[in-house]
C-alpha cells in the first residue's frame, strides 16, 4: 500500500476510532492517570454543573445572588482569606524555627504541626469551642475585654486559622532546609542587617513557596464544614458560611438550590486559585532574573 493509500485510508478513519487508537496506545500510567482523574475529578465536577444548568438562567441568579448567598459568600472568601495570610506569616515564622534551631522537644513540636490534618474536623470544633467559650481557658480571659470568639466569626476564622495552618509550614519548610546558610553569611560580612538580608536574601527564594502555602490553607478553609459548623452559630448573614449553607438546602430538600451556590462556589474558588498561580508563576520568573 502506497503512502497515498494510506493517507485516504486514515482520512476515511472516523474520527472517534482515531481517538480511541490514540488513548490505546498511550502508556498505561497514562491511562491509569486519566481514568482515576475521571472519576474522582472531573465527572463529579461535570455532574454538578449539569445538575445546575437544568435551572434556567434567571432562576440560577436568582439564586446565586439572593441576599443570604452573597452574605455567606463574604463570610466564606473573606474570612479564609484572612486565616490563610495570617498563617503566610506565622506559618513561615515556625518553619523557620523548626528548621534553623534545636531545641527540647522539638520531634515533638514538629509533629504537633501536622494534628489538623489527622484530627477530624468535628473534634476540633468542639475542642475550639470549648476552649475558646466564654468559661473555656481563653475565652475566660477574653470575655472581660468584650471579646466573644465561639458562636460567631470570629470562632470561624479560628478554625479556618488551625486547619489552614499545616498547609504553609509543610511548604515553606523543606525550601526552608535547600536555603545555604552561607549566603547569608555572605550578605552579613558585606555590612547587610539582619532586615535586609532576611528581605533581599532569603524571602525571594522562600516567596513562592509561601505563595502556594496560602493558596493551599485559602482552599482548605473555604471547604472547611466540621469545625466551623460546631465554633459558629450558624446565623444568616453573621457567621454563615457557604458549604453550611449548602447542607442547610441539601436538609431541606432544596438540591437545585445546594447545587447552584455549590457551583459558584467551585467556580470562585478556581478563578482565585487561578490568579494565585499566575502570581507564583511572576513570583518565580522575578526569582530567577
């Protein structure tokens, strides 16, 4: 068979088939890969924005603007905002320590950083709860000063702040540990201060790191239901948040109405998530210049 041949043969080959030859002859990790993904990632994210289109256009704004949606929307992206910037600062500050100075201990403290991600969600609520309640250990010593944490959103940005924290250390701390000690050295010898060297010396490389940190604590706490539905009182338009609100539909039949602020809330997260990335993406070709 000449090449001609060959050519129109393929260009008689239906399109599908030449889809199907081409995923056959891929790799099987390939094949492992985008089957997994497919059924894990991206068919429940389809079904949920199929689920959501059978609502009409208007009945879709309708419901993704209503009052009590945009309030919890405030409450949900604002708040994990705050949570993951305050743990960009004090997340990096103890991978710092961790990984520049030894102490009594210190397997030990190392360890404890990692508790959110093993205690369920529920026991911390109840434990921030207590803690934080107008008779709990530091909510008593709140309460005098007209500070009251658990039942509102303040107790939500607690939570938000303790399962977010993991997130920055554990990114930050293993560029932490590649960062040589002797530039720094090197920067001190030249009359540089302590200021100066941590600002033009070790922040640069250390900036996207903590840039994915924050990223990875702001998705973490926007999904974040089992402490905060317990920490908060779960008032309209006060502590409210998204994917409590969503239970709340889903409670009361209302699967349309679950499925649309779901939907929004997926689509913010990705658009955020995705100006994010571009910033580490500038983040990382400004390093390297």
């Amino acid at each position: 068979m000449t090449l001609s041949s060959t050519a129109e043969v393929d260009s008689k080959t239906p399109k599908w088939k030449v889809f199907i030859q081409k995923v056959l002859n891929t790799p099987w990790t390939w094949r492992i890969t985008i089957a997994y993904l497919t059924l894990m990632l991206f068919a429940p994210v389809i079904a949920m924005f199929l689920k959501a289109s059978t609502e009409p256009p208007s009945e879709f704004w309708r419901i993704a603007t209503s009052d009590v949606a945009l309030a919890t929307y405030n409450v949900t992206f604002v708040t994990s905002l705050l949570a993951a910037l305050l743990n960009g600062v004090f997340g990096t500050l103890i991978a710092w320590v961790l990984v520049r100075y030894d102490f009594p201990l210190k397997r030990i403290v190392d360890a404890t950083v990692d508790l959110p991600f093993a205690l369920p969600t529920s026991v911390a609520g109840l434990t921030l709860a207590t803690v934080y309640s107008d008779n709990g250990w530091i909510g008593s010593l709140l309460a005098p000063l007209g500070i009251k944490v658990s039942f509102t959103r303040v107790g939500v940005w607690v939570a938000m702040v303790f399962i977010s924290l993991p997130f920055i250390v554990r990114t930050v701390q293993p560029v932490l540990q590649e960062v040589e000690r002797e530039v720094e050295e090197a920067a001190w010898s030249l009359g540089a201060s302590q200021w100066t060297t941590f600002w033009r010396v070790i922040l640069p490389p250390l900036f996207p790191s903590i840039l994915t940190g924050i990223a990875l604590g702001f998705s973490r706490a926007v999904g974040e239901y089992g402490s905060t539905v317990i920490i908060s009182s779960n008032t309209p338009y006060e502590d409210l948040i998204a994917p409590v609100l969503i239970f709340q539909r889903l409670e009361q039949y209302d699967y349309s109405g679950a499925t649309v602020i779901g939907v929004v809330l997926l689509a913010i997260s990705l658009i955020l998530l995705l100006g994010i990335n571009l910033l580490q993406g500038w983040a990382r070709r400004y390093d390297n210049k």
